[in-house]
C-alpha cells in the first residue's frame, strides 16, 4: 500500500504542476512564516493566514472516535471553520492542518469557491495511503513543502551531519523528529529533493508500520510527535466570547450558566471517547 505513495505523489505524477507548487509553498513561507521550522506552530500560521485576510475564524480541536477523519474545513454565514482530530498522533495533526492550509490558500489566492460550496473533508487514507485526487495530490505537496522547506532541510541536515548514503529507517525518524512530520512525507521529500532516489525510497516506503514503531521506541526518536492527547478540546474563540459576554453583563446569569454547564458537558463527553 505505502509503495503507491509514490506513484500517486505529484512529484512523481505532473513534476511540472509539482514545481509550481513547490514555488507556492516557498513563497508562503516567506510571506507568513520567515521559513522558520513550524511544528506545531502550524496551527498559529493557519489561523494568522485566515485574520489577515480579514475572515472570522474558529479552530476546532477535539476527538473523534472515526480516526478516519482527519480534519475538515467549512464556512457558514461568512466564518471559516477547521476541525482536526486529536485523537490522531500529533504529526498527524500538523500535517493535516497544513493540508488544509492549501485549500484555504486556494480559496484566498485563486478564488476557489469550492471551499464555500462543499467544504473540504481531509481522510485519513489520503495521508496514510494515497492521494486519488489532483487537489489532494497538491494540498500533500504543498503540507509536506511548508513543514520541511528545502533551505531548511540543507540546514539541519549539515547540523546532524545527517548521511543518506545505505539510508536507514533511523534516519528517517530524525527527519521526522525535527520537522514533525509523518514517516511518509519525511521520505518523499528527501526524494524530492534529490537526497535519496526512487529505489531508496521505494525500500523506505516498503517498512512496515509496526517496525518503524518499533525503531521509534528503541531510539525515541519522533516520539514525541507521535503522542495523542485525546483530553485536549478547543472550541476555537467559544470560551473567550463566553468571558467577554460574561464581563459586559450582555446575559442574564442564569442563561449564562446553563451555557457554561452545557459546555462543560460536552468537553466531558468527548473526552471520554
């Protein structure tokens, strides 16, 4: 299954539409991030891209028992909204944020009204498997691009004095550790960026999960990324509207209250799944 990464990654599938978006990706970073490393930061970036296009937003967080879904991202009545999953592993949940950035990008930059008309719904098999779609082959591209830029690639590997020569899975971990990305797309952007070839890479890609977890464990490498906090819940800016209605006396108490308690019910319950 991992092997038709390969075949189905833009890089491999239009290397001229690939280039483009290689260009978005670094011109984006310029603009909204100084090319720094994100990480998790992903989830400011996003959020600072969608203010300063002057669109209400709200940032979802929260466990969702079907680890299928990813993350999604819609707008209703003039706010945008995107959900990610935190029941899924932290890299995960980078990455899936920066996929989604790409549809939000498009809508932005190229006028896209898809987003507006239909949403975007990001599953799980186009980031674990295979993207089938051209959109999703690009939001992968652009997601993978964004968190590990080629500049900073070139940097970190002259840090680590990193070797790619007779590569092996640890490497790899140590790609996926610095950048917080996923085994998949640690391995395609080396491709890419001519550190390892096709062969190699199709070798990597052959790894099974459970080895490569296992790697992780013995040298705790990545580790980190790979956490789930399934009791983290944010309901974007809900709790900060709470307050401010709360100091301005907008409500009656009791209206207030029961809000507060149903609220509270609700984090309850999904941090139960």
């Amino acid at each position: 299954m991992m092997c038709r990464v390969l075949d189905n990654s833009l890089f491999v599938k239009d290397r001229k539409n690939y280039t483009k978006i290689s260009e978005c990706a670094t011109s984006f970073n310029a603009l909204y991030n100084k090319n720094n490393i994100i990480q998790d930061d992903i989830f400011n970036v996003l959020e600072n891209y969608v203010a300063r296009h002057d669109m209400p937003f709200d940032m979802l967080r929260y466990p969702i028992e079907d680890t299928d879904l990813c993350a999604c991202t819609f707008i209703r009545k003039g706010r945008m909204f995107v959900m990610i999953n935190v029941a899924l592993p932290l890299s995960k949940q980078i990455f899936a944020a920066a996929h989604e950035l790409y549809h939000i990008y498009c809508y932005f930059e190229e006028h896209d009204s898809e987003l507006l008309q239909s949403g975007s719904i990001l599953a799980s098999g186009i980031i674990d498997e295979e993207a089938k779609e051209i959109e999703d082959m690009e939001a992968n591209a652009f997601a993978a691009i964004l968190l590990a830029p080629k500049e900073r690639l070139d940097e970190q590997t002259d840090v680590y004095n990193l070797s790619y020569k007779n590569i092996s899975v640890q490497t790899i971990l140590k790609i996926m550790d610095i950048f917080a990305i996923p085994y998949k797309a640690a391995v395609l952007r080396l491709l890419e960026e001519d550190k390892i070839d096709a062969k190699d890479a199709k070798n990597l890609l052959k790894v099974t999960e459970e080895e490569i977890s296992k790697q992780m464990e013995l040298t705790g490498k990545a580790a980190r990324w790979q956490e789930i906090h399934k009791d983290f819940v944010r309901f974007g800016s809900l709790s900060e509207l709470m307050h401010d209605v709360e100091q301005m006396d907008a409500v009656r108490d009791e209206r207030l209250s029961s809000d507060k308690s149903r609220l509270s019910e609700i984090m309850k319950n999904l941090r139960k799944q």
